[in-house]
C-alpha cells in the first residue's frame, strides 16, 4: 500500500469489486467517511468527502504519514470497518 494510492479504489480492491467499478460507491463512501470520522477522533485522520482522487496523504493527519506504524494500520481499520 502506498500513501499516494486512492482512499476509494483501494477500498473497492479490498472488496473484491473491480478498482474501476464505481456501481457500489453510494454503498461504500459513506463507510469510508465514517470510518475517517472514528479516526479523526483520535487524531489520526481528517474527515473529508472521499472521492477517487482522494489519497490517503488527504486523509491522514500530517504529522502521522511520517509514522509508518500508523500508516500500515489505518488503511487497514478504513478497509475493515468499510467491509
């Protein structure tokens, strides 16, 4: 995983749904952005629409992506709690 990958396409990898398939995203999104919003709370994470643009350096609080600790478990709690 890297930290410019897409928020959204590496969620539809995880999923099993084609990483160009956009059929599920009113489903997924909204997980995603609840997920950043449990995050957040914790200060690890920013809240924002997610889009295909969006990479997980736009999600991830800045002084956290020099934590590569934490970058290794954040995509995995967005993927896990989006399933």
């Amino acid at each position: 995983m890297n930290i410019t990958n897409s928020v959204l396409v590496d969620v539809r990898n995880f999923l099993n749904v084609g990483k160009d398939s956009d059929a599920f995203d009113g489903e997924i999104i909204p997980h995603i952005i609840a997920s950043l919003g449990t995050l957040s709370q914790n200060g690890v994470a920013v809240p924002r629409y997610v889009d295909t643009q969006t990479t997980w350096v736009d999600v991830i609080s800045p002084e956290m992506v020099v934590n590569t600790e934490v970058f290794a478990m954040l995509p995995l709690f967005v993927m896990m709690n989006t399933k």
